[in-house]
C-alpha cells in the first residue's frame, strides 16, 4: 500500500448546530469524484439533536451511512424514511432537491454516521433528481478467515477472490464505498485496481505499526493491492474509490456547479421555488 497523501479532519458545525469532525476537497482535485466526508459521533444528544432542518442541494449526490443511532430523512419528492444503523441512504440531487434529517434518538447508543458528499458531472448535474436506501434490503458483507468484515455500502468490491455488490449502485464517479471492520492483529486485502482514486478514513482504532489515528485520511494509489492491517485495538474505516471526473467546480454552500452564474442560477430557482416544498 503506497500512501500518497494524509488529511486530518477538522471540527465543524452543520445544520441547526450539530457537531461533525469533516473533510473537505471542494478544490476538485484532492478528493475527487468525492467532495466531502462529514462524521457525527457523540454520545450527546446535545451535539446533534438539531439535526438538520430543510434545505436545499443541487449538483451533488449525498451518501448517508449510520452505524449507531439515526435520522429521520423526507424530501419534496415525497420519500419518508427512517434510516437507522446500518442502513445506508443516497440522494442525487442533479437539478434540485430540498430534504430535512433529524435525528432519532437513541439514548443507550449515542450517534455514528457518516454523510459524503459526490460531485456530479456537468451533463447531468441538470437531471432530475433520484432515491434510493437500503432499508428494504440491507447491506451486503463479505467475511475472510481473519474475520475481517467489508461491508458493501455502494460500488463492486473485490475481496481475495470474491466479488460483492454494494447495497447501492450508480454512483456519480463510478462511486464505491465500504466500511472495513478489522479486529485485533488482523488483515484484509482489497483489489482496488480498476479505480483512479482510492481514500482510507480510518473512524475507529488505527493501522498496525503506523502514527494515524482517527480521523485521518489517507489518499492511497490504486495501482497496488490495499492491504489493512489492525493493531492490538482493531481498526474500522470507510474505504473510498471512484474515477476523478476532473471538472472545474464552483461551490456555494449546498450547490456545485460549474461555473459562477449556475450557482446564481442555483440561487434564484430556489428561491423562486422551483425545487419544490416537503409535504
């Protein structure tokens, strides 16, 4: 495993005050076909019981994935469900989408999850938006003789000689991504090898014999076998990969376009009610 570069989270505030440790690539470049990596992780409901009232996206793809507690998620296109742990939700905005999440509070297990964020390509940042989760089917798992998990959150994955689908597939960017779930002293190893970009965020315990903690993340390169290897704490992290669309973004808090007068435009469709209203 050839680690090319290392980004470590920083502490934010989104919605109506929730409390998230994030990663941000709005330049393009360094996290692309991805733009952002928001984790909420607290057993306060303080840091997030405000949830995140409704509000507007358009250009993106949000991928929400729970591994403890949940939110509430309802849209202007009439979906209404609850995701809860783990389950795994994704949203393509494209022209416009207005949604609200709020919390499910779980009083015994705190919060865990994750929202990442995908950038659309310019051809299709304009269509109409779609949805889709897993509640009704779950999520896939593969399980090697270490009992090293992965968990198919989106994408085709390769483990050793078995290939898995994700709960989710069609993802902007050829978007794949997989929570790993290493016990102690163990080892998985993934064939990444059709990507252009592959990214590690390690959210719990660490890599052996390594300095990064949680909340790193790791750019790895794509032409060598991704071997993880936990130390004496095991190691959970969400693996990331997809083809960089290499497009020139222009970002305006939810909207990515392309250029300056889409986000305008962005803008007044939205408060001229084009996008629609939660019923």
């Amino acid at each position: 495993m050839k680690i090319i570069r290392t980004q470590k989270s920083y502490a934010t505030s989104d919605g109506a005050g929730v409390s998230i440790k994030r990663i941000a690539g709005f330049d393009g470049k360094s996290l692309d076909p991805y733009l952002m990596i928001d984790e909420l992780k607290s057993d306060n409901k303080s840091d997030y019981i405000g949830g995140f009232p409704p509000h507007p996206h358009r250009g993106i793809e949000t991928f929400t994935y729970i591994r403890k507690g949940g939110f509430e998620h309802q849209d202007q296109m009439g979906n209404k469900k609850a995701i809860r742990s783990g389950d795994v939700q994704w949203m393509s905005t494209g022209r416009g989408v207005v949604h609200s999440e709020m919390p499910l509070v779980d009083e015994s297990n705190g919060m865990h999850g994750f929202q990442i964020w995908l950038n659309m390509p310019a051809k299709e940042k304009m269509r109409p938006p779609r949805y889709q989760d897993s509640t009704g089917s779950g999520v896939p798992a593969l399980e090697n003789d270490q009992h090293a998990q992965l968990l198919a959150l989106a994408g085709s994955w390769r483990m050793d000689e078995h290939v898995i689908e994700g709960a989710i597939l069609g993802l902007a960017g050829e978007g794949a991504i997989a929570d790993v779930i290493l016990p102690p002293n163990s080892t998985i190893k993934l064939d990444v090898s059709s990507h252009g970009k592959v990214l590690i965020y390690i959210h719990s315990g660490g890599l052996l014999a390594t300095e990064f903690s949680v909340g790193t993340l790791l750019e790895v390169a794509p032409s060598e076998a991704l071997v993880l290897s936990a130390g004496e704490q095991g190691m959970g992290a969400l693996v990331l990969a997809g083809q960089p669309i290499g497009e020139k973004i222009a970002h305006m808090g939810p909207f990515v376009m392309n250029t300056q007068e889409q986000l305008q435009e962005a803008v007044r469709d939205y408060q001229m009610g084009r996008f629609g209203d939660i019923v």
